[in-house]
C-alpha cells in the first residue's frame, strides 16, 4: 500500500481541483519516488472504481506476487542459518572426537587438517544469509532499486551456493578416496 501522507497529499490536492499532471509535478518536487507516485494514484483509481476494477486486482496480483518472492527469501535465509548451526555442531562433534580419541591434542586441533574448510563455508553461509534477510526486509519498499537488488541478491546468493558447493566436493573428495583405502 502507498504511503499515507502522499495518499493523503493528493486527496487534498484534488480536492481542490488541481489536476494530476500538476498533482504529480508538486510530488517530484517534493522528492517522492515516480514508482511511489504512481502506484498511489493507481491505489487511489482502485478505490474510486471499486473492488472489481482491473487495477485493484493487479494491486492484489502484485501484493501475492510480493508475498511470495518475500517468502522466499526468508526461507534461503532460514536455510543458510540451519546451514551454519550444522556446521558448528559438526565443528563441535569433531572436536569432542579428536580430545576424547588422541591423546594430547588442542583444541580445534582438526582444523589444521581441514582449516580453509570450515570457515570459508561458515562466512558464505553467513553472507548469504545475511543478504536473503536484508532484501526480505527491503521488498515492501516496492522502488525499482530495491527490485533490482532483489535480483542481484539472487544472483549473489546462487553463486554463493555454487561456490559453497564446489568446495564441498573438493573437501569431501579426498575423504572419500582415504576411506576407501582402508
């Protein structure tokens, strides 16, 4: 939904008869974006042509739509944070493991094994989850700017996963290839 005070700005302002050329001109000035002006005059066409009007249901069509990428967002974010909380469990296994089984180790002592791994997957499970929450929490703005670092946040975010991924096989690979040999 557009913002109150411009909704409420250009009721006032037809009211008073002024036209919506010059409605809109006195927003610019004002430093309202294009994207919020339109959408406010669209709300407001919706509400004087009823319910059933074609522009208040792309308003509804547009909100569903919001919901959903909204939603899937914070779902990447809900799985990059499951992602990290595994991982430290799986930190934390190990090095109960190596204490418990080889006597005189340190702390964290598998890491020097396997030290890139872990936090290089932590700090990209991080990152990607922080920019899926921060773009959840951007979309409601609706500005074409924050669409398109909706987009570019995807993109960040496969590459991401892509990267998490191609170092996961690397890492388990040589896992792999030493158990088989036993």
């Amino acid at each position: 939904m557009p913002s109150k005070t411009l909704l409420d700005y250009i009721t006032t302002e037809q009211k008073k008869g002024i036209s919506e050329a010059a409605i809109r001109t006195q927003c610019l000035g004002a430093g309202w974006p294009t994207a919020m002006i339109d959408e406010a005059f669209a709300f407001q066409n919706s509400i004087k042509n009823g319910p059933g009007s074609p522009t208040a249901v792309s308003l509804k069509k547009r909100s569903k739509l919001l919901g959903f990428i909204s939603l899937g967002f914070n779902i990447l974010s809900l799985l990059y944070a499951a992602k990290i909380v595994m991982l430290a469990g799986t930190v934390v296994i190990m090095q109960r493991a190596l204490v418990k089984n080889v006597d005189g180790s340190l702390s964290f002592e598998f890491l020097t094994y396997n030290g890139w791994f872990y936090p290089v997957v932590f700090g990209l499970s991080f990152i990607a989850s922080y920019l899926a929450i921060t773009t959840s929490l951007m979309l409601p703005l609706r500005t074409k700017s924050v669409w398109n670092k909706a987009v570019i946040s995807l993109i960040c975010i496969l590459f991401i996963e892509l990267v998490i991924q191609y170092l996961s096989i690397q890492f388990i690979l040589p896992i792999n290839h030493l158990s088989n040999s036993y």
